[in-house]
C-alpha cells in the first residue's frame, strides 16, 4: 500500500513538470486534429533521452495525459517512445530501451525488449507501387494489435498483429499475424515448435 502510495505521489510530481509539454499538446490536438503531432514529436523526442526512473515517470505522466490510453503500471525505459497519440498501451506493460512503438494496441503484461519497432502497418510510407510517380504516396497507418503476456525479443520488427501469449524471438521481422499461444522467429519470422 505504501509503495503504491509512493509512486502515485511521483507520478503526480512527474505530471507538475511535464504540464509544460502537455498543455500545447492539448492545445495542438484541439485545434489541429489528432493527427497533427509536430509538438508532440518534439516532446516525445524530448523526453526520450532522459535517464533512470526520473526520465521512466516522466513519460509515463506525458504519454498518460496526451494518449488515447496509457495505463499507470506501465514501464518506459530510456530512449523509448510512442510515434502516435492514438495509441493503447494497457497495464504491466515494459517497454525496453530504444524502442519505438507505433500506431499500436498492446495487450497487458506484455515485453517488449530493447530496440524494438512496433510500425504502423505495412503501409505506413505508401504501397511499393505507389512511389516514384508524380503524385505523392498515400500513408495507410494501419493499428498492429498485440495481445497479452506475450514476449518481444530485443532488435525485433513487427509489421503484422500478434496474438495472446505469444513469443517473438529476437530480430525477427513479423510480416504475417501471429496466432495465439504461438513463436515466430526470424526474418521473414516464420512459426516454430518450441519443446
């Protein structure tokens, strides 16, 4: 009880110090659209390089105030961040260092090691077929869903949804979904009987 009392007595401390990075983030929301994130980028970029529990809490208290939905008991650690406000990152959740996560829904008690990139689709710098002509290529974000108490491994990609209890092994690259209680490895990551 003393320990929870604790943390949410520095998550509040946190919130006071960040509030100069939130309110034009609100107001950037408010009068631009959610999809305008020029402040929130610089904020976010910001705040990644903060070291130590100092720099953890002070973008749980930023990404709480400014995301669809970041739960409390999530761990951000140094150097990662969340590409876009329309984001759900749910309870238990750690982020590991130099991870980035995109347009994304994450499960609870999920693992996400260090330098992972949750992208936002296959898309999300247009179709192959679309780039070089005259006109621009669309960006199509689409949301990756991981489910819960599934495991990441450090370096990997993830372009496709996972589902519960999964595991990805380190420096794979998830193309395809992967289906509940399942491992992917490699790159393509492709699934694996583990014994």
């Amino acid at each position: 009880m003393v320990k929870k009392a604790i943390k949410r007595f520095i998550f509040f401390i946190a919130f006071i110090l960040t509030l100069p990075l939130i309110i034009p983030t609100w107001i950037e929301a408010a009068l631009l659209g959610k999809y305008s994130e020029r402040i929130y980028g610089f904020c976010k970029e910001l705040l990644a390089v903060i070291p130590t529990f100092i720099g953890a809490y002070l973008r749980l208290a930023y990404y709480k105030s400014v995301c669809t939905r970041i739960d409390f008991d999530i761990s951000m650690l140094t150097g990662s961040m969340i590409a876009h406000r329309d984001t759900i990152i749910r309870k238990g959740t750690i982020i590991g260092t130099y991870t980035i996560i995109g347009y994304a829904d994450i499960g609870e008690n999920t693992i996400c090691g260090a330098r992972i990139s949750v992208l936002s689709g296959k898309y999300q710098h247009g179709r192959p077929d679309e780039r070089g002509g005259e006109e621009e290529a669309k960006e199509e974000y689409t949301r990756i869903f991981i489910g819960a108490n599934s495991w990441i491994g450090e370096g990997s990609i993830i372009l496709a949804n996972i589902g519960t209890k999964c595991t990805i092994g380190a420096g794979s690259v998830l193309m395809k979904e992967a289906p509940d209680n399942t491992t992917f490895m490699g790159n393509p990551a492709r699934k694996v009987n583990i014994k």
